[in-house]
C-alpha cells in the first residue's frame, strides 16, 4: 500500500483490547499511514495494556477510556476526546460482545438479557459513537465498523453475535443515508475469522478457523494487517466514493458454497 494515505487526518480506533485485537491492526495501519491517533479502551482492566501499545505509535497516541455501555460514560469519553481532537477525520468501531453462554449451544435458548447486552454493545454502540463524533467531523469524515460472515449466514456457535452484526450492517446503511449529505462515509468490513479476545468466546472456533483455510479460494486465513490496511483505505480519500458498503476481506471465503 502507498504509504502516506492518512497524512493531516486524525482519527479515533475504538475497542482496542491487546495486541492481537483489529482495532490495534487497524491503529498500527493507520498510523503507518500518517494519521494521529487516539485509542480508546473498554473497562479500567484494558488500560494499561492500550497505554502500551498508544505508546508505540508515532505521532504521540493517546489511549482513552470510553465505556459504550453507558450513555454518561460515552459523554464524558467524548468530552476528553474532543479536547485532545477538535476535529476528527475518521472513526474505527471494533467493539463486539455477547456473554460467552450465549455462544454455545442454539441460538433457541439465547436469554432477553443476553440478546439486549449484545445487540446493545455490538451494535447499537456504532450509532450511540456515530451520534457523537458526527459534529467533530467538520471537514466530512469516514466511519468504518467489524462485521462478520454470520451476519448474512448460519455459523455454527456464533448465535446472537450473528444477529448483532445483521443489525450493525443494516445499522451501516441507514447511518451512510443520514450522514451522506455531511459529506461523513459509514462502511463495514466482514472480517475472516482471527484469535482475538472476542473470537475466544465462540465455541469450537478452532474449527471455524480450519475449515476457512481449507475452503476460501487463497487458502488461508487472514491476518490483522490486512483488515487493517483495508480500514485504512476505507477511511482515506482514495474511497471517498465509496460509503453505505459491506466490504469482505476474508480470502473470498465468502463465494464458496461447499
């Protein structure tokens, strides 16, 4: 990739968790592109490690608290945001939860209270950021959230974290329609399957893992810095026709069917 993409463009990577999570693969993508960087984290026990690893990127990163379960904790976490960021460029939402009894077994016995935390994480936190970062974005901007195949498709385990992401793609759509004539791009990428800390939680997806390398047409599975380097072309001006799209970086495991 062309290096520079993102020189003058400051951006906010949201759900960092470790060094193995997408949003620090999209962090260091974009960093490499010239971008300013805050990083937010999700809970006081992540702090650390986020400070960590914004201590690694040039261009002095900053690494932020900013609960998405909490409408009061989103205010005050935008409050520090936009003190540090006036105005913001672009956005990457990488924040997916569900409670780790609901990934096992049938989506049946999903509970009211598991289906709510999970639509409420997943999802419906890309429109509360959207809300929010939608008046720092002065100049236009691009939103790009994590979306996975088991939006569209049956995966096996994956349950209501399935039914999050439909939500969130449609969620991409309807917020590209509202924010277009802000000149602001609302995208997605379906991620292949990657250990991450979330992924941890899905039950056997080990299998998940072999069967995608065996099946998808470059057999093999992805890496973070290729998710990476396609949210930051997302986000860039070379995409700047581009908003309201789901965008598959999984090997084209998506076009087999057996």
């Amino acid at each position: 990739m062309a290096q520079g993409l993102l020189e003058g463009k400051a951006g906010v990577v949201f759900g960092v968790a470790n060094k193995r999570s997408i949003a620090w693969a999209c962090a260091q993508s974009a960093a490499a592109q010239g971008a300013r960087l805050i990083l937010t984290y999700q809970g006081e026990r992540l702090r650390e490690g986020a400070e960590e690893l914004a201590a690694k990127l040039p261009g002095e990163a900053r690494a932020l608290p900013c609960d998405v379960g909490s409408e009061q904790a989103l205010d005050e976490g935008f409050v520090a945001i936009g003190e540090l960021m006036p105005r913001v460029d672009f956005a990457v939402h990488s924040i997916a939860y569900a409670d780790k009894q609901e990934l096992e077994g049938e989506y049946l016995t999903t509970s009211r209270e598991g289906f709510q935390r999970a639509l409420e994480i997943s999802a419906y936190s890309f429109t509360a950021l959207a809300r929010r970062l939608s008046p720092l974005m002065t100049a236009g901007g691009s939103l790009v959230t994590m979306s996975y195949l088991g939006a569209g498709m049956v995966v096996p385990h994956y349950n209501v974290m399935g039914v999050a992401k439909a939500a969130l793609e449609a969620s991409v759509r309807y917020l590209a329609a509202d924010l277009g004539p802000r000149q602001i791009r609302v995208n997605a990428i379906s991620a292949g399957p990657i250990r991450t800390l979330a992924a941890s939680a899905v039950g056997d997806f080990g299998t998940i893992l072999d069967l995608h390398k065996a099946r998808a047409p470059l057999r093999r599975n992805v890496e973070g810095a290729e998710i990476g380097d396609a949210t930051s072309f997302l986000v860039s001006d070379l995409a700047r026709g581009v908003t309201g799209c789901v965008l598959f970086v999984d090997g084209g495991f998506h076009i087999t069917a057996l």
